[in-house]
C-alpha cells in the first residue's frame, strides 16, 4: 500500500531559492500524526516536500506570516478581522536539494514553480535526506532535533577531513569531540583502525587523562601528564634531537631578539650539531678557546678569561681545576690582563705559545679530562646548555658581539632548559615511543612548555609522517586532535615584524592545508573560533556547531563556513546544551543533532555543582588538595 502525502498547501511565489506557499488551512500543531507516523509539522526549521512530477525538492521553513484577505484596513471598527475564514497563513521555503530515483543530491537543476503542491516531508523522505549512500560506513552520534532522527555520520567523508568543533564554555563541545571518536573506536574497524592510525589528542585542561576515555586500555593508550610545577620530574615526552635543538624553535622557546640573539641561536647550533660530535670534541673545541684566549690576551676582551672561567664553573668544574688559571693571571696598572706563574720561576709563555710547563701550571690537561667528563655525563639538553655558556664567552671575547645583548637571553635560557628537562627525553628514533592513541595533558605545564609542546609534537609527528608516506600510497594515518585550540593558533600577535614570531601559526598552517595528501588530519575544538587564524578556520571540511553567542565568533564561521546557509547560522544562538548543527563536506545539509552524551565515558568537563560541593560539612585546609573520597 501506498502510503499518500499530507498536503499542507501549494506554491504561490518563487522567488530565487526562496518559495512562498500558501497553506490550506491554518494548523500550527508542532507535530502530526500520519499513517501512525509521527511528522515535524512546519514550523521554523522543518522539513517540506514541494512535489514537482516525480521530482520531489525538499525544503525547510525559513519563515512565516499571516495574510488577512477581508481587512487590508487597519481599523478598530472592523470586529471581524484574523476571522478564521479570512486568514491565509504564508510560509516562505528555502531550498535544501531534490529526491530523484529514490536518491538524495543537492543541485540547482530543480527549482520550484507556482501551483507545486507542499507536502508533509515523510519519514521515508527524511531517510533519504539524513541517510548515506549505499553500503556507506557511518557513526552514530545523536538524533536530529526537530525530526528525532537518527544521525549517523559518514566515516570516510567525516574522519578523513580537517574537522572543527566549536561552542561557548558549557555547550558541551568536548563531550561531542570525544563522543564522535569514541564512536569511532566503537566501530568494526576499531582493530584496524588501531593498527594503521595514530591518535594524538592535546589537551590543555586535563579533561581527557581518564582511564575510560575512548575505551582503550594501557595497550592500547597512552597518556603523558606534563608537570614542570612540581619537583618530581613527570612523564617526558619522546622528541627527536633535530626537532629539539632547531634554532626556530629555539628562538620561540627563549623568546630570542631577531637583531642580536636570533643571529647568535643560529650560529651555535649550526656548530653545535656539526662539529660537537662527541664529549671528547666538546673538551678540545673548549679548551682550544681558552688556548687561544691566553695567546690573545692583548687582542681579546678584557673580561674574556673571566667569562670563560664562570663558563667552566656553570658546568661543574671545581676550583682545585681552575686554580691554576686564577692563580698565574693577574691585571695590569691599566686592567689588562696578563699570564705569569704564580712562583716566578715557571715560563708559561714563549715565542708566543704556551710552554709544556705552562700547560703544567695552567692544568690545561685537568681542565680538558674533566670537560669532557662533565659532557659526557650530562643530559641532551645539558650537552647544549653547556656548549652555548662557551659559545657566548667565543662571540664577546673577540668583540664580534657585545655580551650585554645576550645575557638576557641566558637567563631565558636556564628557566626553558630546566623546564625541559623535565618533559623532554630525547630519542634518535619513534619508533617505540608512542601508542595508538596519545594523549599529551599540560594541565599542570607552565607557559613556555604549553607554548612550545603542541607546536613541536606537531611538526614533529607531521615531518615524519609526510616522510614516510611522500611518493607512496597513504598506508597509515595520524589525527592530531587539539582541544581548546585557540591557546596556540590565536592570530592576534601575527605579522608584527619578526619572522620566528610567525613560525607556530606556519606549521599549523602548512599541515592544515597539505596534510590531507599525506593522510594527516586536524581536529580543533575551541570556545573563540574567532581567535582561530582565518587561514586555519577556512581550510576546515567538516564542522560541529553548538551555541555561539560572541558576534565576532559568528562572523568567523559566517566567513569561513561555505556549507551553512543563513537559517542554520541565526539558530546558533540559540541552541542548547548538546545540541550542535553539523555541516561540511560529510553531510549533504546542514543538521540539527542532539549529541548524546555518555553517562560514564566522558571528558571530565562538567559544570561543578556548588550546592554539593559546599554542603560537605568538614572543614578542610584551603590551601591543601582534599583527597578524592573527602
């Protein structure tokens, strides 16, 4: 049996994509039943069906009014005016695409015509336009608010795309970043997809570090809690030495000056990573220094032996060592400096080199063995700390660089160092280093890390990437999922002069706009889209909507989002928790879904609720931590 339409009325204007119907008679009900069927009656948002023939377009309610046909005269004389027999109700239809040979697409060979007669949309109808294309692969993430539909997500079209996930503090948006990804892994493919794909999830708020986020086990997930504010070193994250000790990353990481310290960053690492090799080449280059500083003492700086000696003791070096350099030099009535032996009676210096009984007196053997020692047993990061303490004193000893310009920079330096001992562990390779699914939480990172760890796990697990897979077919796959993404992609500070100051919003630009081809994807969550470089925002396919009230955060999406038409864009607004419009490349309209939200595995985002927390009688001390059963 064939089941008939409810006709609603018929087209009486048409006017681009926009129809104006005349409905037969004045029902405002929000649903109706048909045929044991439960219909979205028209109303703001619905769906429509104008029938065309065999060709039936679909359309939503964009807006609606009243016509009184008997008073066109607005007068308090007439008692009879929006009399039921002398009202016409007028919808206006935006259309949304046509259902030809039992098959939903969006196109403009269709329009309306006056005298098409509206019908409810039907639930076959509206399985045509939420549904996906034959034997697609999809996800469930919700229903649809006005119709109750079921929303499935395509896989392929949604995952393997840049997606973006916006929404105000408490919309819910990280329950629905992790909801769509614990679908996902809810999915058959969920062991292949842990096998040929990496997931690394940074999380700035420490909402994702449960152990029954995205359902994994520890063999399966992994998580790096990032801490510089406590003394114990935390857990440290896995990066390869070229990555590390890159003089752009560097330079943002110490906050170099472009004029002076940049130039002189540049400088010591391209020594650093070509001649230092090894503990005993750091000793010889070092000493070799001192050597010539000695021979020069007429040409050099004044305070250049001096400053070698402080480098020598940052590194450890004691004074039993150095005795021998502060006990044979003194000043001159002028200030320069001079070399003599202590006794008097050791030549230290002849025809302009230094003698083997100065070597003796100076301890330039000691000082070399134990240079080398104390390199050999230091830390990656340690290695290069102390090869550029030798490096400020080479550049100042000779004049080439005022060391007042780069004393500031060395203060910078020892804070960032000592931060990332604490968080890096360098490795030559990554191969063992990561799981599955990784996620990377700095809730408990100070500022410099929080700048600098996303931006350098992203490049670096980005290079490799684009390495492994540049001229083959794409046989892996790696997600980088940033929530709170306006942290580290904000664009405000852009374009004020200074090259390294553009080079984190670069790398995030390049990867957003090549990763596809190399079968790398970005997803971003945040509450300010419009902090978002435009770049980025524009460069997105696939989108989550829930309630956005900042004008400016509406203006980025209406700029940047192609695929939500102005309907979609006025009910943003006003939605509410959970629920979200979903459009881009994935879905052939934009959607209105109610994400469901998991009861047990679910980010730890919730609102607090103070009545609870403050009806706990015990008095506790404000400034410790209460226990998680207090």
């Amino acid at each position: 049996m064939v089941i008939p339409s409810k006709k609603l009325g018929v087209i009486v204007g048409v006017d681009g994509s926009i129809s104006q119907v005349g409905m037969y008679s004045m029902s405002n009900d929000s649903q109706l039943i048909w045929y044991g069927d439960v219909l979205t009656g028209p109303r703001i948002g619905a769906f429509l069906t104008i029938n065309q023939n065999d060709i039936k377009i679909i359309a939503t309610v964009s807006s609606e009014k009243v016509v009184d046909q008997q008073n066109t005269v607005r007068s308090v004389e007439f008692d009879n005016r929006f009399h039921k027999n002398s009202v016409n109700r007028i919808i206006n239809l935006k259309t949304k695409g046509v259902i030809e040979e039992n098959k939903f697409q969006v196109t403009s060979q269709y329009v309306p015509m006056i005298g098409n007669e509206v019908t409810l949309t039907t639930k076959e109808e509206l399985d045509l336009v939420f549904g996906l294309e034959f034997g697609e692969d999809s996800i469930y993430i919700g229903k649809s608010l006005l119709e109750g539909q079921p929303i499935n997500i395509p896989i392929n079209k949604f995952f393997a795309s840049h997606i973006g996930i916006f929404g105000n503090t408490g919309s819910r948006k990280s329950n629905t970043l992790h909801k769509v990804y614990l679908e996902l892994f809810r999915s058959k493919y969920r062991n292949s997809i842990l096998k040929y794909s990496q997931f690394f999830v940074i999380d700035f708020n420490g909402e994702y570090v449960g152990d029954s986020i995205f359902e994994l086990d520890t063999n399966n997930k992994k998580v790096f809690e990032i801490d510089t504010r406590s003394e114990k070193s935390g857990q440290k994250m896995p990066i390869k030495k070229s990555y590390l000790f890159d003089p752009d990353i560097l330079a943002i990481l110490f906050d170099a000056r472009p004029a002076t310290q940049v130039p002189f960053l540049r400088n010591a690492l391209r020594t650093f990573n070509n001649k230092i090799i090894d503990e005993e080449k750091f000793a010889e280059v070092e000493v070799g220094l001192l050597r010539s500083i000695i021979t020069a003492t007429g040409s050099v700086s004044a305070d250049a032996l001096e400053n070698w000696i402080k480098a020598a003791e940052i590194i450890g070096i004691s004074d039993d060592i150095l005795e021998g350099l502060k006990g044979n030099s003194s000043r001159k009535d002028y200030g320069n400096l001079v070399i003599n032996s202590s006794d008097g009676q050791t030549t230290i210096f002849k025809d302009g080199r230094i003698t083997s009984d100065g070597e003796d007196a100076l301890k330039l053997k000691e000082l070399k063995r134990k240079l080398s020692d104390s390199y050999k047993q230091a830390s990656p990061i340690y290695k290069l700390s102390y090869f550029l303490e030798f490096q400020k004193v080479y550049v100042s000893a000779w004049k080439s660089t005022n060391i007042e310009f780069i004393n500031p920079l060395f203060h910078r330096i020892k804070s960032a160092f000592e931060s990332l001992e604490k968080v890096v562990e360098i490795k030559e390779n990554l191969s063992e280093c990561f799981e599955s699914v990784n996620i990377v939480s700095l809730v408990h990172a100070n500022q410099e890390i929080t700048r600098l760890m996303p931006m350098l796990l992203s490049k670096m697990i980005y290079d490799e990437q684009k390495s492994a897979v540049a001229g083959n077919d794409v046989n892996r796959t790696k997600h980088l999922i940033i929530d709170e993404a306006h942290n580290i992609l904000n664009a405000e500070y852009r374009n004020n002069g200074d090259d390294w100051q553009d080079y984190r919003l670069s790398v995030f630009e390049e990867i957003i706009k090549e990763g596809r081809k190399f079968g790398f994807y970005l997803t971003l969550s945040s509450q300010r889209p419009a902090d978002i470089s435009t770049t980025i925002m524009s460069q997105l396919h696939n989108y989550l909507v829930h309630r956005l009230v900042n004008e400016k955060d509406l203006k980025m999406l209406e700029n940047t989002m192609p695929t939500l038409d102005r309907n979609s864009y006025q009910m943003i607004p006003s939605l509410g928790q959970g629920e979200a419009v979903v459009t881009g490349s994935a879905m052939q309209v934009p959607v209105f879904v109610k994400v469901e939200k998991e009861e047990i595995n679910r980010p730890k985002s919730d609102d607090i609720m103070l009545t609870k927390l403050w009806s706990k009688c015990e008095k506790i001390n404000l400034f410790q931590w209460p226990k998680e059963d207090s």
